[in-house]
C-alpha cells in the first residue's frame, strides 16, 4: 500500500477447518495488531467463517481504527483472501466438500449484476458463496475502468459478498484463462478469424472453473449475473433469453453443455437494468455504481489491434487490398487490422461504398468490395452443439453477433464431424468465420455452433471462409 505496510497470511487448513494461521508484518502498529486479531479467528474457524472474515469485523474487533489507521484491517483482510486464494487454487479439480443442493457458487465479477444476482439467491433461502476468479491481463496495456481482471475487481466483488453476510473466495484462473481464452483469440485473428472470446470463456473456461470451485465449497448449483433464463421443454434445460431484450446475453452462452446448464441459476432472467440498480441502491451494495465491464476484457485500453501486435508476433506488414475480381485497389499495414463487414478506414478512394469482404492471412491480402457482395445464405458450422430438438417446419431465428438482428432461418442440417449446415431464409452481411451462430426457437437456445464457412446467394462461388 501507499504506506509501504505489508502483511503475509499463512495458513493450514485440514478436515474443513484452519488448523494454524500465522502473519509475518512489516508496518505500522494496526496493520499488526489486524493481522493478530484475524489469525486468533481464524485459528479453529470452519472454511466458511475463514471465508467471510471482513475487513469491517476486523476493524470492529479492534474497537474501531479511525480513518487514518483503517487501512490495517483493508490490509489484513486482502493478505486473509490471498492465503485462502492459494490454497484453494491448487486444489481446484479435486473433491471437496459434500455437496449441498441448497448451496450455490455465484461468480461475482465486482459489478452490479453479480451483486443483486448473489442478494437475490440468498433471499431466497439458498447458502451462497461468493467466487471470483483472477483472471489474466495484457501487462503491456493499462486496464480498462471496469475490467474483470483487475485487483480492484476482485477486491470489489470481496467487499460486496462481505456485505451480503456471505462467505467470498477468489481463484487464481490466469494460467487457465490464457490457456483457453487469450490464446485462442490469438490464434484465431493469426488464421484470420474473427473469434468471439465471450462465447469460448463461457462455454469452455468460466463455468468450468466455476464448477470446480463450487466442488471444493460443496456448492450443487451454479449462479452468474447473466441477463438469461433457463427453460425445461420435456425434461430438457436449455438457456433462454432474458426479459429484458436490451440487456439479454443468451448469446453469450451458446456454447454451454447441458450438465452445466442443468446445475445453473440466473437470477435476473426476469429482471431489468434499472430495477436491478435499484435493488442495488436500496441495499447499499458497494457494486451499485458500478460501471458496465467492456466486451474483451483482457486486451486492456487500445483495443485488439495493438494487443495483438504485442502479444501475437505481429508487426505491421504491408499487403494488397484487392476487389472481387483480383485487381489491386489499395495497401493495408496487416490483414489482422481488418474485419469482415468494416466499412471505415479502408483508404481507397471509390465511386461507392466498399466494405471487407474477406480477409485471407497466408497471402496478407484484404478483399473490399460493395456492400451487396457481403450477402451470405448458408453457413457451415464446425463444432456444432444441438442442446434440444429443432421442431421440423417451426421458425427459428439465428444470430452471428451478442448485438445483431435476428435472422430467419430456414433448415439446419447436421454433418459429419461435428459440423452442420446452417440455411438462412434471409441473406446476412458481415458475416466472418470464427463467429458463433446461435440458433432460437422461441425465447429458447438450440442449437449454436462456430462458423467455419459462408456460401453466397444465387450464385456459383465456391463456399468463402476457412474449414476447419
């Protein structure tokens, strides 16, 4: 801290409870006498009074520090979750306590969503927990104001769980994290692709490590603070959208199996923004002001193209901007600074409007022409996930991006390997590989699936896009 105090938990917890806690303090006298204080509670407490050991009860215990001296008990109770972070950290994956159906693990990400969806599962009689997991973050880039990745984050979602009068522990995912997530979305952008790495930390990295908390906390069910429901259609959970349409993230978990969805809570399915706010405000909950987190949280302020640039080995190379027909039109820096559909910053001077049509990485190449070659009828999905029956002859509606309009579909065809063939009863534009296609029936997610390729209207080009 600003001070220059420093306090070291240590720890040794066996058969559910802390056996030992010890500190080693360099610092002012209350940043000592905190850390004395929280280890003789700690010292025979069960994991969940460990866990819910605030920096508020410590500086009560203390008969009050004052504004100048409070920062011992702030101290203190961020070393007590570090020391609780690492031993639950390596342990992840294992068993731990019995499971509860009554107690739940909500991912608290430090804003408000998380806040209310944790106040209101307690109020409904459930035994929550807090989880919150520390996420990896590009060093060479200043964090964004509200990032899910940052210490401040954590340390909001600690103090909100706190307040609610329930237990909080933080995980170090950041290995994992850019394991699964931040290499991807290199990967994808070097072949590229436009991936959304939304949809691969929901549906591969997030609710797995959530399940993997939750198994050490003896938690049977699964909460976040998504805008979405969960829906039974003949014994079938599926995810659906949320009634709030603006606010509705469905989409965002696509990509989700059903042995999480069955196990999922999503307390603001029915609920709005503004009421979730209220709820917040009414309750004094430190997250209520809390600012919306940005998409791609860990690229940090800049953007992906810089981020890329650091973190992927590409330097700026120039290439030709061809149009449809092969003719040279233009020079870009690097085909990553482009996506399907951009309009803006192309640098060629034309009689119309050009977009991105495509972008090819083995040749370093940008294709542009006008809006009308954008159109795409049939998409090939690889990956693809069917999470209840698509009724034969009933509509059903596709998205490619969280924000865009709904598209009529017309046939969904299941192939080998995995894939499928997506038919659209409308044309869509700006449609890249890399990109989710979830697939509705309804309020109701069935079917999703990462788009591989993309065929044109009425005529005779081959399929466009990469195969995977």
């Amino acid at each position: 801290v600003a001070c220059a105090d420093n306090v070291r938990i240590q720890l040794a917890v066996r058969g559910g409870r802390v056996r030992r806690a010890r500190f080693l303090a360099y610092g002012c006298p209350a940043a000592t006498a905190a850390a004395s204080l929280a280890c003789r509670r700690l010292e025979g407490a069960t994991l969940r009074d460990g866990l819910s050991l605030s920096a508020d009860a410590l500086d009560a215990g203390l008969g009050g520090l004052g504004p100048e001296r409070r920062h011992g008990a702030d101290l203190v109770s961020d070393a007590v979750a570090r020391a609780f972070e690492a031993w639950y950290s390596v342990r992840l994956g294992r068993p731990g306590l019995p499971l509860d159906r009554d107690r739940v693990a909500v991912a608290m990400s430090g804003g408000v969503d998380s806040a209310v969806a944790a106040m209101e599962l307690r109020d409904r009689g459930f035994d929550v927990v807090g989880v919150t997991m520390r996420l990896w973050h590009d060093p060479g880039a200043a964090a964004a104001e509200r990032s899910c990745c940052s210490p401040e984050t954590v340390r909001m979602a600690r103090e909100t769980s706190h307040a609610l009068g329930i237990p909080h522990v933080s995980i170090d995912a950041a290995d994992e994290f850019r394991r699964g997530v931040v290499e991807d979305f290199i990967d994808g952008y070097a072949r590229g692709r436009t991936p959304n790495p939304c949809v691969a930390c929901n549906g591969r990295v997030r609710f797995r490590l959530l399940a993997d908390a939750a198994a050490l906390l003896g938690a049977r069910g699964l909460a976040t603070g998504h805008y979405a429901r969960v829906e039974r259609r003949g014994g079938v959970p599926v995810v659906a959208r949320a009634a709030d349409e603006g606010k509705d993230q469905s989409y965002m978990l696509a990509m989700l199996d059903r042995d999480t969805v069955e196990r999922l809570h999503f307390p603001l399915g029915d609920l709005r923004k503004p009421d979730v706010r209220a709820r917040a405000h009414a309750a004094a909950l430190p997250a209520a002001d809390a600012v919306e987190s940005q998409e791609v949280c860990f690229v940090g302020q800049g953007g992906y193209v810089p981020f890329l640039e650091r973190n992927a080995g590409l330097a700026a190379r120039p290439g030709p901007i061809l149009d449809p027909d092969g003719r040279r039109v233009g020079d870009h820096d690097g085909y990553w600074r482009f996506t399907v559909g951009q309009r803006k910053g192309l640098g060629v001077a034309a009689p119309e409007p050009l977009y991105v049509l495509a972008t090819d990485a083995a040749a370093n190449t940008v294709i542009v022409g006008p809006r009308a070659r954008l159109a795409v009828s049939a998409l090939e999905l690889a990956d693809a996930v069917v999470h209840a029956p698509v009724a034969a002859g009933a509509p059903f509606e596709v998205r490619v991006r969280y924000r865009g309009r709904p598209l009529e579909g017309r046939a969904l065809v299941p192939l080998d390997d995995g894939r499928a063939l997506l038919e659209l009863a409308e044309d869509a534009d700006g449609v890249a590989p890399g990109q989710t296609a979830a697939v509705y029936q309804g309020d109701r997610l069935v079917a999703a699936g990462t788009i591989a390729a993309s065929h044109p209207p009425e005529r005779g080009d081959s399929w466009i896009g990469l195969r995977s």
